[in-house]
C-alpha cells in the first residue's frame, strides 16, 4: 500500500487536531506540532484570524517539510461588538482556559436579549515557510444562559448552530464536523488540496 501524504496540523490544541483528523477521513495522515517537538512556539500576534493563521502555518512550515495547515478560529458574539473574536482563547484572562472563558462569557451576556452570535475559522495551508492559500467558514447560531452538554471543546456548551436546539456540546462531533466553521473551512481544503498534485 502506498504510503498517505502527511498533513500537519500547526495547532496545539487537541481538539482541533481530533476534529480535523475526523473530518479528513483516510486521505491524509493527520499529525499536529506534538509529533514535532522541534516546533517553535508562534506568538499570535495578528489583530484578524488570517493574520494568526499567516503566522502559525508559516512559522510550523519553516520546520517541517510538506503541508502544514493552520487553524485559527474565534466566537463572534453581536450584543458584545464581535467580542471575544480573535482573543476567543485567553477572553477569561488565561490562555487556554475554557472554563474561565465561559464564565467570563456567561458573565457578559447576563440581560442580553440579542444572543446571535457566530464561529469563524480560517486556515493556511503553507509550505517551506509561504502561505500558499486560505480558506474560511462561518457557522451562525446563538449563545444560552447555562452551560449544556460534554462533547467538543471550548465555547460549545453555550452555542446552538441555527436550525437546532442543542449546543455543539450536546450535539457530539458527528454533527458539529458536519455543519461547523471548520468543517465548512476544511472542506475547501480538500478541495484545493485534490486538484494541486502530488507534493
Ligand atoms: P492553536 O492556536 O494552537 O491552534 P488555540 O485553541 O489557541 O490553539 P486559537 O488561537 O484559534 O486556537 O483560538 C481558538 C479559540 O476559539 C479556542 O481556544 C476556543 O476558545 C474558541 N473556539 C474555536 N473553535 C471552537 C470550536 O469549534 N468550539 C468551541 N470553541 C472554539
């Protein structure tokens, strides 16, 4: 059996990794920085999710040799000015930290009658350090009060993509890999990637 093209995933967030890893099905090896201890740590320090994304593919792909995928992705909440957007991973103050993000979200929310909000994602396919495309999705929804559901990760126990009555959370990953901002994001990916040869 040959073997698959690798993709590498410029992320250290799991959860992206195990989405994207799900939505690619066997076309491609799906591995992110954990499998290259050598990745350097890339300070995000764009204002727009295209310039992070610029910034993690092209920093990853200085190191590792063939595609490398960057995802960057945020909550836009309307009642809150697009707040938190691109600082989505550290809104409750610390890096990474979902719990507090949610608290802080909840918190801000509290009285709020306009509760549209929505997901972005864009990605950077990069390669021997240049960006060499981007692509995006968005999927819409609305924020709850209370935090519902397990599955996913992040702001999914407080949002409900349109058309549903559950959150990502309670919905589980076959469904939010079939309608998500990456999912829609991801699918162009495949897309480009099957009609640019073999690398
Ligand atoms: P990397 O930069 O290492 O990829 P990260 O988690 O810091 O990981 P971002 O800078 O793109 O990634 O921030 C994304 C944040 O947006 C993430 O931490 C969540 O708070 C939120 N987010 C993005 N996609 C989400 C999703 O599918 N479900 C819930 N929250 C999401």
């Amino acid at each position: 059996m040959p073997e698959l093209p690798r993709l590498v995933v410029a992320t250290r967030n799991a959860h992206k990794t195990a989405e994207i890893r799900a939505m690619i099905g066997d076309s491609f090896e799906v591995l992110d920085v954990s499998s290259f201890p050598e990745c350097p740590h890339i300070e995000e320090t764009g204002t727009t999710f295209l310039e992070n994304a610029t910034l993690k593919a092209e920093g990853i792909s200085r190191v590792v040799a063939g595609w490398v995928l960057s995802d960057d992705s945020g909550l836009e909440v309307d009642a809150l000015g697009g707040a938190p957007g691109v600082w989505s991973s550290s809104y409750g103050g610390d890096e990474g930290n979902h719990p507090r993000n949610n608290e802080r979200l909840l918190r801000e929310m509290e009285g709020k009658s306009d509760r549209r909000a929505r997901f972005r994602c864009t990605m950077v396919l990069a390669r021997e350090g240049l960006a060499e495309a981007d692509f995006s999705g968005t999927v819409e929804g609305r924020i709850i009060d209370a935090l519902r559901g397990g599955a996913g990760f992040g702001y999914d126990p407080l949002f409900i993509p349109e058309g549903h009555e559950l959150t990502f959370a309670e919905l589980g990953d076959g469904v939010k890999n079939s309608l998500s901002h990456r999912a829609r994001a991801l699918a162009k990916v495949i897309d480009f990637l099957k009609h640019s040869g073999p690398k």
